[in-house]
C-alpha cells in the first residue's frame, strides 16, 4: 500500500484532470441558460462554498480513514458497508454517463457516422487494466496530462478574450439575483465531485488535508470564469446557451497565422485524455469499495465495475435531449444526494455516537 500511496502533486493533479472533463462539459451553456450574462458571477460566487466543502472534507477525514471506513464507523459494519456498495454502484453509472457523454461529443462533432457504441466499449476496455492497477498509475497520467490541457485551455482564452466583445457583459441587475444563486450552485456542485476521492483517502496520505486544495479550487473556479467570459464574448448570451459545448465552439474558430486551423479535432481528443483519466478513478474508486466491503478480489471488482459502467453507458440515450438531461438534471442531483446529503448526514451521526 505505500508504494501507492499519493503526494500532494499526484493528488492535486489527479483532482484537477479529472474535473476538467464535467467543467468543460457543463460550462458555461448550464450557467448562461439560466442567468444569461451575469453568469460571469456564478464562479466569484461559489468561492465561498466550494471553500466550506473543502474544510468540511479536512474535519470528516481529519483521523486519515477512507470515506467507506468513515461510513462504517458512523453506521455500523453492515448499514456502513451496504451505504457505501450502493454509492460504488452510483460511481459505476457515473463513469457510464462519462463514456456516454464523451462519444456523444466526439459523433456529433467530428465523427457523425460513427457508432457511440464504439467509443463506450473501446474507452471502458482501455481503461479497465489502468483501473486495476494502482491509483497512483493514475495520478501519474494526470500529471502528465496537465500541461497539455492546460497549454490547449490557455490558448483558446488567450483569442477568445481578445477578440470578444463584452458590452454588456458585465452587467448585473437585481432580477438576476436569484438565477446567479442557481447559477453557483451549479458550479458548486460540479466541483463537488471532488468529494468522491475520499474514498481513496487511506491512500492519499495527507494530501486532502493540504491547504493546496484551496489553490486547486481558485485555479478551477478561475478556468470557469474565463470559460463564461469568453463564450460571452464570442457568442453573447442568447447563443452560448443554446450550444452543447461551447467550449470546443470556441476551439473551431482559432486560426494561428492561417496555417493551423479548424483545431476542435485536436481539442476533442485532447480532452479524451480528461475523461479518462475522470474514467479511470471513478473504476478505480467503487472496485476498491466493491472490494473492501464484498471481500472480493480488486481485480474480478474492476471488471464487474467497468461492466456495469459500460452496460449503463451504452443504456444512456444518445440523442442531445436524452445525453442534456442526464448531464443537466440526473447526474448532478445523484452527485448532489451523495455530497450534500449523505456526507453530512454520516458526518453528524459519527460526531453525535462519538466514532469519529
């Protein structure tokens, strides 16, 4: 267990990767759509929260326990472990609703006579034997992935916010206060699936506890608000909201010295690298759980879990309306239940029978 054991380096660019894959997926069409161009302020206005989140994760896991050992402790062996296969059966549908999104934004883009099928299977089978290895396999491709998108998220910002026009962008008026309410929320909750690394966290050493996570939080919240502000800028409010991902809009219109052109192909295999990466941890997390509490090999786990991943992956709806409502509606409230539910619902019971 200690040669899989994370720095803080491993960790915070393990948290990053991964969340780039739902930012760019969700921002900032999900935003404007609901509070148009003041949704410039949703990311600013989630800074607060996404901070408390970060505190409340460094108080539940402060002894160094894993969340399925913390989930044990506060509601027994058998109520602990069932609570924990269940959120491990969530992660599974997760990481198919990943699959499923991914090929969804590669055949209607690039690819519109290719199978979404294709995508699922091949992407569950690459990443199944990176699953079942060792976490920190994992990290070490976040680390090295991070540059790269990094690199590409730099460039697009850098010709999108200098050929934006942002008249009236930066406006705000008091009806809008209750959709920018919603709007960081939105934000919240998507940077919440953080949370989920929890479940790793005897594997983490100390990294959770980093003070680090903060600049992993202004660094994201930062992305987000650049994304608004150059989607605004580019297409107004009335278009971004209506785009499925604006971000890779944004990419197709870059034109570098007229010999580099017509760049979403790149950027889209670009952020594959994101998804799995996002894939992979979320195999790697619920066949570890599925393991600890069903006494099963981690191997046999990670099959079964990137089965049911793909099973629900090819299950999903592939037109835009079906894929929209999962990453809009469903997807978000599971996520929801789970961290702003269930995690302060064990967190209280463990304080108040004294187990943790």
């Amino acid at each position: 267990m200690g040669n899989d054991t994370l720095n803080r380096r491993q960790m915070l660019a393990l948290a990053f990767v991964a969340l780039l894959s739902p930012v760019a997926r969700r921002f900032p069409s999900s935003l404007v759509a609901v509070s148009g161009s003041a949704a410039w302020l949703a990311a600013p206005l989630a800074a607060v929260p996404i901070l408390i989140m970060i505190f409340f994760m460094k108080s539940l896991l402060r002894h160094g326990h894993s969340l399925g050992e913390v989930f044990e402790l506060s509601l027994g062996r058998w109520a602990g472990r069932a609570a924990v296969v269940i959120v491990s059966l969530w992660l599974c549908f997760y990481g198919g609703f990943i699959l499923r999104s991914a090929a969804y934004r590669f055949t209607s883009t690039v690819y519109p006579s290719a199978g979404a099928w294709i995508f699922v299977i091949f992407s569950a089978a690459v990443c199944l034997p990176i699953a079942i290895g060792k976490l920190s396999s994992i990290a070490r491709m976040a680390v090295l992935f991070r540059p790269l998108l990094l690199g590409a998220l730099a460039l697009v910002f850098i010709f999108a916010l200098a050929d934006g026009d942002f008249r009236g962008v930066f406006t705000f008026k008091e009806s809008d206060s209750i959709p920018l309410l919603k709007s960081g929320f939105t934000v919240v909750n998507t940077l919440s699936v953080v949370c989920f690394l929890g479940f790793g966290e005897n594997r983490c050493g100390e990294a959770f506890k980093s003070s680090r996570y903060i600049l992993w939080a202004v660094v994201l919240l930062a992305i987000t608000e650049l994304l608004c502000l150059s989607c605004l800028g580019i297409f107004g409010a009335e278009l971004t909201s209506k785009l499925n991902y604006p971000f890779f809009m944004l990419v197709r219109d870059i034109n570098i010295f007229n010999s580099f052109a017509r760049m979403e192909a790149f950027a889209l295999a670009l952020w594959m690298f994101a998804d799995a990466v996002h894939f992979s941890l979320l195999l790697w997390l619920a066949s570890r759980n599925f393991s600890r509490c069903l006494n099963a090999g981690s191997s046999i786990c990670a099959i079964a879990s990137a089965a049911i991943s793909a099973a629900a992956g090819l299950a999903l709806p592939s037109d835009m309306l079906g894929v929209g409502l999962f990453s809009e509606k469903i997807v978000p409230f599971g996520n929801a239940l789970i961290i702003f539910g269930l995690l302060p619902f064990v967190f209280l019971l463990g304080r108040a029978r004294k187990k943790i």
